[in-house]
C-alpha cells in the first residue's frame, strides 16, 4: 500500500519466516520517511546506491522526486489515474441487458471499493437524461452487493465529497443523487462530469448523446474506460487513444488482465530493471 508504512515491512516479515535466504528477500529493505525530506533524500537519491527511482503520487510528490533525476538515475512514474465507462443505447433493449449494465457497472466501480485506479468514477450513458435516471437507479442498487474484491458497506464518504454532494442536490433536476454517505454507495448524475474526485464507492453519471461524445472526456489521466456492449470498443478505441486514454476493456472487466501487460501507457516491469546486451555481431 503506497499510503501504509506498514504493509511493506509485513510482507518482508512474512517472506522471511518462510524462505529467509531466498534472494529477493535478501536484496530487499524496506525504510520509511516522510516524503520531501531533503536530508534523507539528498543522500539515498544518487546513481551510486540506485538506477531508478518509482515514483507514485500526486504533482507535488513526483515534481519532488524529479528533481534528483539525472545520469544514470531515471524515474518512473506513476501518476493519479481516473478511470470511466460508457453505457451504449443497446443497454436499454430490455431490463434485463439494463440489469446486466448496471451490475457489470457496479462491479468496475467498486474494485477494491474503488481505492484502485482501475475503478470507474464516471460513467456516460447513451440516452436522455430519463434513461440515465432509470441506470442511475439500478447502479445504486448493485453497488451495495458484496463481491470478491469490494465489501457490501464500504468507508463512510469522505467530507469533501459529502460537501460537493450537498451542493449539487439544491440544484435538481439538473444534478440529482441516489445513496446516502454511508458506504453503500452514491450515484451522482450530472450533465457534465462533476468536478469533484469521485472516491468510497461514488460514481458519477453523465448522459450523452452519443459514445463518440463520451470519448471527448477522456484525458491523459483516463487509465481504463469500460465499454458496454464490447462490440463498441471498435468505434471507440482511436478516439479514446488519441485522446490519451490508455486502456480499453469491456465493462465489468476493469481488474482483468494479465501480468506484464502495459500499465499506464507503458512496460513498468521493462522499465524496472537496466537491459544489457552481449552482441556478438
């Protein structure tokens, strides 16, 4: 856990007591310090005790860190990710593909109830503002469901969130909520992405006239965008990269994949480690 100098150790501890000479284990540490202390990091971060530096966090955190890079020390970065979803049209043929949406929606949401970057924050739908109401119902109703990876009551809203939140319900029926805070989920639908970071099982709901139109709120922070039905990817896929989007899956498939796949927009495991040749030619 990037945000737990505990975890790290728990782990190393855990490894020891079962291989204590296994040589992952025996080139590893684990330290903690607070992040920006110069005086720490003005030692460690050189070429002569490391190659690379991985960085994950916020613009002050990774502007932090690049300022040690430099000949034969590289950073690699990982930095915040949103993750979306578009519903199409096909989705309200019958209740139950609606039924189906909602659930597979619900379950990108709540990956790790939604502390993941993989997990949907936002999600347009294809349709009219009463076609949105009618997915905004069924989503809440399925992002309460316990799954292998999310709890049925997850963490209580963050104030921040709760705030936004009781902004935006004075001004229905532009902006209108699904849920309470109290970890069973929220659903905000909204005519615009909201500009608040939806986080603790809240998703963001847009209407759209089109999934074309969809795409155009895709950035270079847009990590995963869910695609329902999948045979949509197809006419999605270029605009969704150009727009810097850097994966597409078919929805409900959000923590599908397999190791050693590109993650954000690059091979992390490739980058990790410095590739020498020995070239007879």
């Amino acid at each position: 856990m990037a945000d737990s100098p505990f975890t790290t150790v728990a782990v190393l501890r855990t490894v020891a007591d079962i291989a204590p000479d296994h040589p992952v284990l025996r080139s590893m540490s684990a330290v903690y310090w607070r992040g920006g202390d110069k005086q720490v990091e003005g030692v460690l971060y050189r070429s002569q005790y490391f190659d690379k530096l991985v960085a994950w966090g916020g613009g002050e955190a990774t502007a932090n860190a690049a300022r040690y890079v430099g000949p034969g020390f590289q950073l690699i970065v990982f930095d915040p990710k949103v993750s979306m979803a578009v519903i199409g049209r096909e989705a309200f043929a019958s209740e139950r593909s609606l039924r189906e949406a909602a659930d597979l929606a619900a379950a990108d949401v709540t990956v790790f109830n939604q502390e993941a970057c993989v997990a949907t924050r936002h999600i347009c739908v294809e349709g009219g503002i009463e076609a949105a109401d009618r997915f905004c119902a069924l989503l809440y109703e399925r992002l309460g469901v316990r799954r292998e990876f999310a709890s049925e009551i997850g963490p209580k809203t963050p104030s921040e969130v709760r705030e936004a939140v009781d902004g935006l319900s004075f001004l229905e029926p532009e902006y209108r909520v699904w849920g309470e805070y109290d970890g069973r989920g929220l659903v905000v639908h909204s005519p615009e992405p909201v500009d608040f970071h939806p986080m603790h099982k809240t998703v963001n709901v847009v209407p759209v006239d089109s999934l074309i139109d969809a795409a155009a709120y895709a950035t270079v922070a847009t990590q995963t965008v869910g695609v329902y039905p999948a045979h949509r990817k197809a006419e999605l896929r270029d605009r969704l990269a150009g727009a810097g989007a850097q994966r597409v899956v078919k929805l409900g498939s959000a923590l599908s994949g397999s190791i050693g796949n590109p993650h954000d927009a690059m091979y992390p495991l490739h980058r990790f480690v410095n590739w020498v040749v020995d070239d007879d030619a």
